[in-house]
C-alpha cells in the first residue's frame, strides 16, 4: 500500500512559549479558523496560576474529562493538523520536552513586550538539539513596547537561531495599524478584537504605491518602506531549506486574543510546515511511507479517579498503518498486544478509529503495559530513539513512612513509567533519589502515591544540582571516578551511570580535570553538553 498521500496531508506540531505569552489563546484562534470549536473559551488553559496542590489536581480532573488534553486535530485546506499540547507549568518542562520529540515542527510564541523569557529560552534549547524547525510568533502587538528590530535582535541572540521576518507591524500598541505580509505582499489592517468575517486585506504588491499612504497615512508609510528596505538589506531572501533544517525561524508579528496576524501565520504554516519525516530508532532511520507499522509512546496520562486505574498512553505512528484490534509487537515485553478502542481526538471530540497514519498521535487504553519510549511494531526489534531523560532540576531523597512498602514501590514505579519524576538508585546504601523538573511535582507525587496507592513516604532535601550521565572511551578512569565519588553516583531506570554534581562551579571543575570522561545531561548521549 502506498500512504504517501496521508502522509502529506498531516502536519503535526505544538505551540510552545512561556507561560502567559498567548499559547492557549492562539490554540483557540486555530481551531475557531479551522470551524473545529464554534465558541471561543472552549479551549481550556492548563494554565497553574496559583501553583498549588489543589489547582493542580482540579486541571487534572479536568483534563481527566475534557479530551482535549494532548492532542487537538482538525482539518485546514484539506490537510490534518495535529496540534499537541504542552502544559504551560514550568514544574510540568519535561513532560513539553516529550512531546516537541514527536513533532515535526513548533510554533513558538513571545510575548512582543516581555521578550524572550526564560521557558522560552529552554524549550528552544531542546528544539535545537532535535533541529525541529521553528516558526516564531510575536503576540501582543496591540501593548505599548520597543521596536520590532530590537525584539528580532533579542531573539536572534538569545535563542541561537536565525530570524527572517515574513510579517511586518506598522507601528504598535494604540497606534498599531495592521502588519504588512511580507510572504503574500498585501497589508492587513487591523481593528480591536475583529471577526473572522471582518478581516481586511489590502493586497499590494508594489510598496510605492500610493494605496499605502490611503490607508495607513503618510508618516506609518514612509516608516514601512524604510523597515522593508532595511529588511529585505539586512535579512535577505526567505529560504525555505533553511527553515525546514531548523537553521532559520520566519517570524510573524500579530495579536491572538484579537484574532490579528492568526490568518496569516495559519496559512504560512500549512504552506512551509513539514509532513512527518523519518524517526531515529536504535537499529536504523524509520521512514514514514515504509509499508510495516511502528510508532512509540511518549506520554501517558492516569486518570486519577482512584476507582479507575485506567490510563490512556499516548501514541505516535512513525510508520505504515495502524489498524483497530490489529495485534502488534510490544517490543519491550516481547508480547502481541491490540487495541479495541484506539482513540482520535478531533476538535474537542473523541472518537474510535479504525486506522491512523504515520504523524497521527492516537490514544490507547493502557491496562498498566506501558511505559514512556514503548515501541510497537509489526515483528521488527525495534526502540526509537529521542525520547530522552532530560536532566532534573530539583532532588530529594525518597523515605519510606509506611508500611506498605510493596504499594509503595509499585506507586512509584508507576509514576515514573508515566514520567511524572525520575527515580535513581544511588550506588551507596541503595538510597532513592527522585528527580523532577520543579517542586510541585513532589506535591504530586505524595498526592497521587496516597490517593492512587494507600502508600505513604516523605521527601528529604540533597544537595544535588544536576545529573550529568556519564561515558567514557576509558573504563579504568571512569570505575576511578565513580569509586571516588560513590555517595553522588547513581543509576538511572535504564541502569545507565549517572553523577550528580553539587553545585555549577563543581561541575565545571569536574568536566576540566576528567577530559575522558563524558558529562551529558540528557540520557541520550548527542550535542547535549551545552546547557
Ligand atoms: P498561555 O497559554 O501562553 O499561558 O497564555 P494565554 O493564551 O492564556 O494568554 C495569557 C493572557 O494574555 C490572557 O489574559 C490573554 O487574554 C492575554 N492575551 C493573549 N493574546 C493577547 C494579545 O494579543 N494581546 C493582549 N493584550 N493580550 C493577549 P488573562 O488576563 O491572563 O486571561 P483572560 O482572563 O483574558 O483569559
């Protein structure tokens, strides 16, 4: 069978940004462009705005209930958009981490008045790393802030990445009059929280022409063909090759919440995002139109109703095509395993498919079988790869208080299957060492393993700062090194070494004086020594 025209069809990307950059608000502009939601609001924010326990828990019921958790697709000009989402929460980094190595490309969005925040920063790191190419979104064009060529030079330096602008904004703030597309050639006006029928293109293709000065005056006029010549010398010819390498990000200029430059960034991305491509596994490249299937899963979800220990393992095709009730190989368990009710999640819907397509992300219902990096195949011995441990920022050490010891060490095995936290075993007295991203997940994690398990533990702090896992081309140096440091060296659930420095400075001063012994700080070892 030949799937090549599913498969480029599909585009399936995430929006990522800092927390209150716009995310949810343009996810929401989307699906209304796209008629997948009629009414604005449906989107939910998983926004954590109190960073509590409690709010934490109430999002996850909701999300329990509401589908639109992972992943929302719908259909634009005849293509499958699948849009995954990313929780806003920075505590929740790692779980974003997963998801931007299942897709093929990200919308990142920047607040045009705070900038390049911090989140912003680390989740570029990580696509970077995985040259996924990126699209930047500048929002909030309608607030007072500096100047556009300033923000470009910001993003340029601390992002690491090219930028080419292919919208331009004509003024900003109160005085913000529309963005000129640079991609298309005509100017689109701009009027506070307009209606998709209302939007207004000018279309002009010759920025002489005097059409500019009709509509958005003499003065924004002559500042826009000074900005384009300024460009078009500074910033050259948009290259498509490199965008799609991730060596590039086009940059467009806009207003989400008041449904401003939406239109455009929509169409451009379905015009230069890509369809899926081939995924790395451990034996060999997996292109998609190969005719077997395979894909991975890369997040899983419990509900946390403690009456149903159901959860629902998130699934990207990589390969050929998945079918209902199919049996495929769990390669890790080395078992057949098939799925009566695979679930798609279309607008806010869910529903039962038949078959899905290499790019589809579908949601199976895991009777405990998976965890994180499962592959399935249709016989072939195969584990992709990318689907990293990232480094943890916040460690403490794992005490048991109850009884239970047997709940216990199955609550958090469970937690960590799902990716919840990271849990090492240190090579001295078999001490447990839970890693997290941020400190609410402890909350959780004591929440969930009470509530889920009837198990009880607490939390001791450690001075850990980060784990670096180790390699090395000399084994003798490496034995010395964990020898010498055995109370800050660990495993990892893949029995993988790894070492946890104590401070920034240490760190450094380690890496200098063991120049044959390689520190990483994700637990796949490639172009991740830079933080
Ligand atoms: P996030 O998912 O990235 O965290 O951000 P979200 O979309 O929730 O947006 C954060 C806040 O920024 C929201 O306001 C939203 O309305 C506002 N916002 C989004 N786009 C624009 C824009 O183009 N211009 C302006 N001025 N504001 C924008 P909020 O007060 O936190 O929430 P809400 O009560 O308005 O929903």
């Amino acid at each position: 069978m030949d799937y090549s025209d599913e498969i480029k069809k599909r585009r399936t990307f995430a929006i990522i940004s800092h927390p209150d950059a716009g995310k949810t608000t343009l996810t929401e502009k989307f699906l209304l462009f796209a008629g997948a939601i009629q009414i604005a609001g449906a989107v939910k924010s998983n926004k954590i705005k109190k960073t509590t326990i409690s709010d934490f828990m109430e999002i996850e019921r909701q999300r329990g209930i509401s589908v639109a958790s992972a992943v929302m697709s719908f259909e634009y000009r005849n293509l499958k958009i699948n849009l995954l989402d990313t929780p806003g929460h920075k505590d929740f980094a790692e779980d974003t981490y997963r998801t931007l190595t299942v897709v093929d490309s990200v919308i990142l969005v920047v607040d045009s008045v705070k900038g390049v925040e911090e989140q912003t920063e680390k989740l570029m790191n990580v696509c970077r790393m995985r040259k996924t190419p990126v699209i930047i979104f500048v929002n909030k064009m309608d607030r007072e802030g500096g100047s556009p060529f300033d923000l470009l030079d910001e993003l340029e330096k601390k992002l690491d990445i090219k930028v080419r602008p292919l919208s331009w904004p004509i003024s900003r703030g109160s005085s913000f009059k529309g963005v000129y597309n640079l991609y298309d050639k005509n100017l689109h006006l701009f009027k506070t929280q307009q209606k998709l029928a209302d939007m207004e293109a000018v279309s002009i293709s010759d920025l002489k022409s005097s059409l500019l000065e009709e509509h958005i005056g003499a003065e924004n006029a002559l500042q826009l063909r000074e900005d384009i010549n300024l460009l078009n010398g500074v910033y050259g010819t948009f290259e498509k090759q490199g965008y799609l390498s991730g060596e590039v990000a086009p940059v467009f200029f806009g207003s989400a919440v008041n449904n401003f430059g939406v239109k455009e960034l929509l169409d451009a991305f379905v015009e230069i995002a890509p369809s899926p491509g081939p995924m790395a596994a451990d034996a060999r490249i997996v292109k998609p139109e190969e005719e077997a299937f395979s894909g991975f899963v890369f997040k899983i979800h419990a509900n946390l109703d403690p009456r149903h220990r159901d959860r629902i393992a998130f699934f990207r095709v990589c390969s050929g095509r998945f079918e209902r009730n199919k049996f495929y190989k769990h390669v890790r368990l080395e078992t057949e395993v098939r799925f009566p009710n695979p679930a798609s999640f279309m607008g806010q819907k869910k529903e039962v498919i038949d078959e899905a397509f290499p790019g589809d992300v579908i949601g199976l219902y895991d009777r405990e079988i998976f965890k994180i990096g499962d592959t399935l195949t249709e016989g072939e011995k195969l584990m992709f790869k990318g689907i990293p441990s990232f480094s943890p920022e916040v460690f403490k050490e794992l005490i048991h208080t109850s009884m239970k010891a047997k709940q216990l060490e199955k609550g958090i095995k469970q937690l960590t299957d799902e990716g919840v936290a990271q849990l090492f075993l240190m090579s001295h007295g078999n001490r447990k060492v839970v890693g997290t991203v941020g400190l609410l997940q402890f909350e959780v994690i004591l929440y969930r393993l009470q509530h889920e398990y009837g198990a009880e533990c607490r939390f001791e702090p450690v001075n850990f700062f980060k784990a670096c896992w180790l390699t090395t081309t000399n084994q003798a140096k490496l034995d010395e090194f964990c020898k010498f440091k055995a109370d800050r060296v660990g495993r990892d659930k893949d029995d993988n070494i790894v070492f946890f420095a104590e401070s920034e400075w240490m760190l450094h001063h380690y890496i200098e004086q063991n120049p044959e012994i390689g520190f990483h700080f994700t637990s796949e070892f490639k172009n991740d020594t830079k933080e």
